[in-house]
C-alpha cells in the first residue's frame, strides 16, 4: 500500500546501494532495495573463500538482516533486466515497480575484452559462486594430481594461472600459495607440492599498478619469496583445453586459469540509454546524476566521473561515499535544496599477500610488511557485515595463523552458475 511519500528504488544491494538505504534512514521517503542476490557481498574477501580460508557465510550477509534498522526501508529479490527512464520504471523478472527516484548501483562485472575462448575457460572472482567453484577446482586439482599417472598431466594439474597483477590477482597468488605449501601439503603427504606453479601473469610492466613503486618493488618480493611466478609483460591472447597461449605464442599447460583482469559495468546500463564508457560505466554529472534525467543517479563500479583529471577508481569506499552523497541530495530536495558535486575523500589502498605481509598506502603514508598487515586485518574486520561474521572470520584467521590450518578445505559443489549472469559463463564438467 503506498503511503503517499516519494519512492526510492534502489537498484543493488552491494557497498553503494547499502549505504544509500541506511543513510535514507531518517528522510520522508519509502526505499525499495532490489538485487537478484538476497545478501550483501563483501568482494574484498573472495579470494578467502576461493581459497579455503573463510566459508561463504562470513563475507556474505542477508540484505534484510542489514536493513533491519532502517525502518522504511524494503527489499525486493529480482533481477532488474531494463530502466525506462521516461515511464519511471524498472522492469524485473518479478514485474514492473514504479519509482520517483532511482538509484542505479548494479556495480561491475568480469571484463573479459572479448577473449572468448578465455571466458568459456577462466574462473572470475566476482560472484560468491565463481568463489566456491574456484575452491572446488582447487581441491578438486589437488586430488587428481595425487593420482595422476602421466607425469605432464600431474604438471598440469599442480599449475595454476592467474591473469591480472592487480590486488585481487596478488592477494589471490599469494593465498593459493600459502594454501598449497602450508597446509595442502600436510594432506597429501606423497603428492611433491614441491612442484606446484602459481603462474602470475601481467600484460603491463608491473604489479599493483595503482601503488606507489617502492610497495610495487615490495609486494613483488613478497610474491617470489612465495614461489610465485610473477611474468610481466605477459599478455593472454587465448585459452585451450590444455591451458593459456601468451601472445609470444608460447602456452602454459595449465587446468587452472584465474582471470583477474578487469571488470567493466553492469550490462544493465545499456537500458538507461546514455552512452557508456569503454569500460561500460555511466557519464554522470558531478551530483551523480544522469543529464537528462535528474531523478536517476548512478553509484559505484558503475558510475564513471572524474575527479582531479582522473576516473574515480572502481573501489568500495569510492561507492560508499557516492551512496551516502547520493540519500543527501534526495533528502535535501524533498526541501528544496539544490544538489552538491560529490568529491571523493581518498581513504587508502591496500593489497595483503599472504601472513604478515600487505602494502598499505594511506595519503602521504606507506605501510609494509607486518605493520601494512596488521591494518589491512583490523580493517578488513571493522568493515565485515555483522558481528557474527567478524567474529568467525577473526576466529578462521587465527586458526590459520597458529596452526597452518584452513577449516574450509571441503569439494562442496556448488549448483551450476547462474546462467543468467552475463558475467561469466558455466564451466563444462571438470575433466
Ligand atoms: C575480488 C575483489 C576484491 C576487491 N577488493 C577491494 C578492496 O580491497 N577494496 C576496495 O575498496 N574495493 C575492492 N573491490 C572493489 C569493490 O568490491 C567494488 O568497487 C564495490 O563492490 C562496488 O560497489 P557497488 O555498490 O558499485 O557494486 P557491488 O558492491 O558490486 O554491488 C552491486 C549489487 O548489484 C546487484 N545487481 C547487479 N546487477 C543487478 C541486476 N540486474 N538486478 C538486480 N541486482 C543486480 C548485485 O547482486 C550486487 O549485490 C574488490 C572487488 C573484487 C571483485
């Protein structure tokens, strides 16, 4: 039933969506949260579960659960396939709802740039499901590799490739890696882990490029002292069925690739009829809106405005921020108050490559090593939805950390990836 108060549909549940319903909390307005996901994920932590350090439950959180103290707030499960802007509508797989304001925040998917046969092949690290399939895959690798006959099959098995040196691509080696020599290795005793190849490979000339050089020269340390191949300069032009063929031409044998190279927006910003970016984000005006339509904004991975010459980053902080910006400016035109540029207040970056080691860059500051990690866990945890999930997340932690042990080491196959999510296609079977 309605109560006669403007409408805010909010397109997304994810860091910008979220903050925009919680900081509406106190406006005259109703808010309806539509995602086709009934929970929040913390992205930040996929690799953790992709590598057997946290269960699914510890980085994800039911939406209804986080809007529980948002008195007018709602939540909607459905997919939102098209925005007609002129009929204020959005139309979902469960019919149509009506808005007064709409705030786009469907975020990113996998960017595969048109590489084919590398999405058909690659494991993403978007979705909770790409998460656990890359888990199982891993354990699954492990397990036919202890039993592999033919040497070069066993190689290939024990070689897992990961494209893109950013900090998913880092953070990821770098736990795979610890997860091999720390703690696979006391299961598979007769298995020579000794022989395992994390390949990292990086089509530009370094890693975790957006970092100052001297945590670029320091996370590259880390990464070789954990018997991390890290290959710069090193494009992926194709995949096959026995692995990756670099652009030189030469092919890694590999039954593993991890495609951590890039995302791009939502495929749902094509329906707002606004041209796109290369990347498929959303110009906006600098209230985040869009030109034509004031009463539609567009937040977070999928927004693309710039600020000192330079896009905003794809960062959940940049998200947070715009989502807050954005219940500001809603509640202040209720009241007539003309809407404020945004203007992003840059928290940091960090990336943790394993135990005791992450770069931490925070304004002028630069953090490494112990220290670096010691932040990066204090804020990974304070930002954690829920205490219950910080609480097991910081109980896994220390029980890998004392006793070498992931808790979360199970093959539990996960139902078939969602076909409908254009970022990324079902594997086939495992071989
Ligand atoms: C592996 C990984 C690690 C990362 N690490 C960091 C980090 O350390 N620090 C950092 O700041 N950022 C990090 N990021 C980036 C950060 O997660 C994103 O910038 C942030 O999530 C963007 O927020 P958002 O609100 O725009 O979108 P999201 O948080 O992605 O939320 C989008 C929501 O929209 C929903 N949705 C999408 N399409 C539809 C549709 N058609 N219908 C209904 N619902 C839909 C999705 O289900 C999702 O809930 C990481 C990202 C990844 C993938």
């Amino acid at each position: 039933m309605s109560s006669g108060r403007p409408r805010v549909v909010i397109v997304g549940a994810g860091f910008g969506g979220l903050a925009a319903a919680r900081s509406l909390r106190h406006a005259a307005v109703d808010v309806l949260v539509v995602d086709k996901h009934n929970y929040h994920l913390f992205q930040p932590l996929l690799y953790q579960v992709a590598s057997a350090l946290l269960d699914p439950s510890e980085i994800a959180y039911p939406v209804r659960a986080a809007l529980r103290r948002t008195g007018n707030a709602d939540f909607r499960l459905a997919r939102v396939d098209a925005v007609a802007v002129e009929a204020r509508t959005v139309h979902t797989d469960a019919g149509d709802i009506s808005y007064d304001y709409l705030v786009v925040a469907a975020g990113s998917v996998n960017n595969f740039f048109g590489v084919g046969s590398v999405e058909e092949r690659a494991h993403g690290l978007k979705a909770l499901e790409e998460a656990l399939s890359l888990r199982n895959h891993l354990l699954q690798a492990a397990e036919r590799a202890a039993w592999a006959e033919d040497e070069s099959e066993r190689q290939r098995l024990l070689t897992v490739v990961l494209v893109g040196a950013g900090p998913t691509g880092v953070e990821l080696s770098g736990a795979i890696s610890e997860l091999v020599h720390l703690v696979l290795r006391k299961d598979f005793p007769r298995l020579d882990l000794s022989r395992m190849r994390i390949v990292l490979l990086e089509a530009g000339d370094d890693v975790l490029p957006a970092f100052a050089p001297r945590l670029r020269r320091a996370a590259l340390r880390t990464l070789q002292s954990k018997g991390v191949e890290v290959r710069l300069h090193a494009a992926v032009s194709a995949a096959n069925d026995e692995g990756v063929v670099l652009s030189s031409g030469e092919e890694i044998p590999t039954s593993t690739i991890v495609w951590t190279a890039g995302v791009r927006g939502a495929p749902l910003a094509a329906s707002l009829g606004v041209p796109l970016n290369r990347q498929g984000r959303v110009a906006v005006t600098d209230t985040l809106q869009l030109p034509q339509h004031p009463e539609v904004f567009v937040i977070g991975d999928l927004a693309e405005l710039h600020q000192d010459g330079a896009p905003l980053p794809m960062l959940a902080a940049v998200a947070m921020q715009q989502g807050h910006h954005v219940a500001t400016t809603i509640a202040g035109s209720l009241s007539g108050v003309q809407p404020r540029p945004f203007r992003y207040r840059d928290k940091g970056i960090m990336a943790t490559i394993g135990r005791n080691s992450a770069v931490a860059q925070i304004g002028p500051l630069r953090f490494t090593g112990f220290v670096g990690w010691v932040m990066w866990l204090g804020i990974h945890l304070i930002l954690l939805v829920g205490f219950r999930s910080k609480v097991i997340a910081l109980f896994n932690w220390a029980w890998d950390y004392f006793f070498y042990d992931r808790p979360v080491r199970l093959i539990a196959r996960p139902e078939r990836l969602e076909a409908t999510d254009a970022s990324h296609t079902p594997h086939p079977p495992e071989r």
